[in-house]
C-alpha cells in the first residue's frame, strides 16, 4: 500500500501529544497492545467486555436526560424515550442489547478462562474478582430493566424481594436497604443502585481485575459494537405493559440470564434453598476452582476432571434456562397450575444430569486424548505445509475501495432511513456500517503487513550433471610405446 502512518500529522499528531503526556500518569501503567494482524477475540474477551462497558455508560448518561426515577412517571418517560426523543429509540435499544452483551461476554470470558486453565498462572485473584465482577455484572443489568417498572419488571421485583426477604436474620434488613418502605422508594432506590452504586463497585473490581496488558483490536471492536446495533435494528425491545396495581399482570419471564433462576423458584420449594443457596454454592464452587485444580497442565484436554465438571454445570445452565422460558400454551389449564412446575420431575433431571453429563463429557475428554495422540504419532506421514489464502497487492486494493463504495451507500443508507422515520433499518444500516469498517480496517491491515514482508527468494535450480563421455576401449586407452610398430595402413 502506499499509504503510510509514519508522517504525524493532524489527529495522529496529537493522538501521541496527548499519548506522551498521559506518560507520567497512573493510565500508562497499563500497557495496550494494539495487533498488526487478526488477534483471536478469545483471549481479550474480558477487554471486549469493557468497551462494551463502556458504550453503556455513555447511552445511560444520555438516557438520563429524559428518564424519571418516579413510581408513576417511570415507565411513561421511558415511552417518551422510546417515541418522542430525537435518537431516542436508538439509544434506548443500544443500551439493552450492550447490557444483554456485556453479560454474555463476560460469561464466555469466564468460562474461557475455565477451560483454559489461565487462573493457573497465579491469578487466583483476577479469577476470585472476575466471578464477583460477573456476579455485580447481572444484578445491574437487572436493576436496569427493573426501573422501567412495566409488568416484567413488577415480577423481577416480587421474586428479588421475597428472595431477599428469605435470607435468614440479615433478609428483612437487606430488603428494607434495597427496596424500601414499597414502590415509590423501590424506584428511586434501584435508579441509584444502577447508576451510581453498582457501576461504583464494577468500576473497583475492574480497577484490581484487569491485568496490566491490554490488546486492543480495533476491527474486533467496531464487529462487537455493530453486532449490538444490528440487533437492535433486527429485534428492536419493546415497552411492554405498564405495570397497574389495579390490573392483574399478564404471563411473563425475566431476562435470559435469569431464567435459570425462575425455574427453581417455579417448583415453589424453599425460597432460601432455591433462590439464595443454589446460586450461592454454584458461585463459591466457580471462587473455588483454582484452589481445587491441582492438574499441572493448563489443556482442557489434560484436566478431565475440571472440564468434566464445568461442561456438566453448562448443561444444567442450559437445562434450567430452558425451563424457565417454557410455559403451557394451553390456556384451558389454571395459571397458576401452568407456571408450577414439578418438583420431583425437575430436581430428579438435574440430578441425573449430574453422573451422566459429567461421565459423558469425561468419556469425550478421554476419547480427544487418544485421537490428539494418534495425530502426533501420524504426524510426519501428514502434509508438512498448510494451505494459505495469499491476496495480491492489486486484490487487496481491490477489495478495500469496494468496502469504500459500500461504506459510502450505507451512509447513504442509514441517512435516509432515519430523515425518513425508519428507526429499525437506520440502526440497522449503522451497525453495518461498523462491521464494514471493521471489516476494511482488517484489511488495509493485512495488506500492510503483507507490504512489509520480504519478498520471497527465487527458486534455486538443481545444477544439471555434464554428459560425462563414454568410456574409450580398454584397448585404445593404452598409449603405445614410441618404438612400437604402427599398423600399415592399406
């Protein structure tokens, strides 16, 4: 490419101003790194998580403006949002879908860190912080759909209270401190709690979690942030029902990472043991896990028993996940009898599911370490080179203004469909927009690399052996003697 960085000019220029400026600061204690080609997004989950962390600070101080933390103003303020305000709708929609991502990430992240036994390298404490993290990462997405105060949110809230309430001596105290006297002080209470409380301590178990060396990829960055507005745009959120003391709720669920939870409570055993114990010991087992893993190896595939016991707990996830979400449809049963499920069926499930996910997922692990030694004992009898995708300079060219052309009718695009009241399609078109320029940063990425790689060297020719001269008689090799006879000549 003949486009070069090395010339600081303009914003460049004062990107490395300000950059040799912050150096003296605390900022520069932690190191970024900022990848000259494809990095697996993997290993920078939890960096992924705090960007998206961030996009969600920025929409909720926006969202602030217009947002009323008051029992019967909440939920009509939020419609205004939704309606009324100028881009409302967008931000509103990005700051659900970035709150429903930052807890997927940070889930996938946690649970990378489990299978690839990184808590082994004496990060007992980033593991110990990170499931707290995760932990305060749920209840302030919670919290955050709950102060719409729509009938999804009176549910959560009944099942948060009467949960709280169920904890022996301290529940009675704790709920009065998070809910209140009722629902005009819930309201307020929680706005603060998802505000300010809980982005607090978030902002602390961050500050000790985080290591001191980032990878920053920007094409990664700009994928994940236009994934979050394409599923705005696709499956915008809706305002639900208001919620009304006077007007019974209609069916509903919580969220996804909920769910799970619901269905113990469903089965109408013990609040305390279904509510607070269970989630409680599966958390300390997950505090636990680098202090049990004695392996000395860091593979899944060396660690059966760990990773034995994390696939069986993700099968009762999704188990229980499941559960949750279901409901009859036959609307000829009494609700009540509908939303109960059964607890002999359910716990005898998640019972069996105990022996027969863990055996299943240690006869797997097992099976892989035999398949993975066979492969290293056929390994020369296999082909020395893998097969590579090399564009050439004048492809790669190619390539980069045709995402430039399709870059500039997105633009286009996403302009028309907001001036023309198409809220979806316009969030849609912008989520697009990031994802090509993710897509055209990766390659002008990779063609500077590939500029900066040496050019192969020509191929060596085998040097040909001469004709070597057919070997003379035996005879005609022997020189005659200076007094021989010669032979006449006839």
């Amino acid at each position: 490419m003949a486009v070069s960085l090395s010339r600081r000019t303009g914003a460049v220029a004062f990107f490395y101003w300000l950059w040799d400026g912050l150096e003296r600061t605390v900022f520069t204690g932690v190191k970024f790194s900022f990848p000259s080609r494809f990095v697996s997004p993997f290993g920078f989950l939890g960096m992924l998580t705090f960007i998206v962390f961030v996009i969600l600070g920025i929409s909720g101080a926006l969202l602030m403006f217009y947002y009323m933390p008051i029992l019967d103003r909440a939920w009509d303020s939020v419609a205004k949002i939704n309606n009324v305000v100028p881009f409302g709708f967008h931000i509103r929609n990005i700051h659900y879908h970035g709150s429903n991502a930052m807890v997927l990430l940070a889930i996938l992240h946690m649970y990378y860190q489990y299978f690839s036994g990184r808590y082994k390298i004496r990060n007992e404490v980033l593991w110990v912080t990170g499931v707290i993290l995760g932990t305060v990462t749920i209840l302030e997405a919670f919290t955050g759909y709950d102060i719409i105060f729509s009938e999804r949110a009176e549910l959560a809230i009944s099942i948060a209270a009467s949960l709280t309430n169920s904890i022996p001596i301290a529940g009675p105290v704790i709920r009065d401190a998070m809910f209140g006297s009722g629902f005009s002080d819930f309201v307020l209470r929680f706005y603060a709690q998802h505000v300010f409380i809980l982005p607090l301590v978030m902002l602390g178990l961050m500050a000790v979690h985080f290591p001191r060396f980032l990878v920053f990829d920007v094409p990664m960055v700009m994928a994940i942030s236009g994934a979050i507005l394409i599923t705005g745009g696709v499956f915008p959120i809706d305002m639900g029902f208001k919620f009304e003391p006077t007007v019974p709720p209609g069916i509903t669920v919580p969220e996804w990472y909920l769910t799970g939870l619901y269905a113990f409570l469903r089965t109408q055993y013990d609040k305390f043991v279904t509510g607070v114990l269970w989630p409680g010991l599966f958390i300390g087992a997950l505090l636990l896990a680098p202090f049990i893993d004695r392996y000395k190896k860091f593979s899944w595939k060396d660690r059966p028993i760990i990773t034995a016991f994390g696939i069986t707990g993700i099968a009762q996830i999704m188990v229980t996940t499941y559960w949750g979400f279901y409901i009859p449809s036959d609307t000829t049963i009494p609700l009540v009898q509908r939303l109960v499920i059964d607890p002999i069926f359910f716990y005898l499930v998640m019972i069996l599911l105990v022996p027969l996910g863990f055996g299943f997922s240690y006869m797997m692990i097992k099976m892989a370490q035999e398949a993975e030694r066979k492969a290293k004992l056929n390994k020369d009898k296999g082909p020395k080179k893998v097969a590579e995708i090399n564009l050439s300079q004048k492809w790669l060219n190619w390539i980069i203004v045709g995402l430039i052309a399709f870059q500039v009718y997105l633009n286009i695009a996403a302009y028309n469909a907001a001036i023309t009241g198409l809220n979806n399609l316009s969030l849609f078109f912008t989520g697009l927009i990031l994802i090509v320029f993710a897509g055209l940063f990766h390659v002008y990425r990779y063609a500077m690399s590939e500029a900066k790689r040496p050019p192969p060297p020509p191929p060596v020719q085998e040097a040909i052996p001469e004709a070597i001269p057919e070997a003379a008689p035996v005879e005609a090799a022997k020189e005659l003697p200076d007094d021989a006879p010669k032979p006449e000549s006839k």
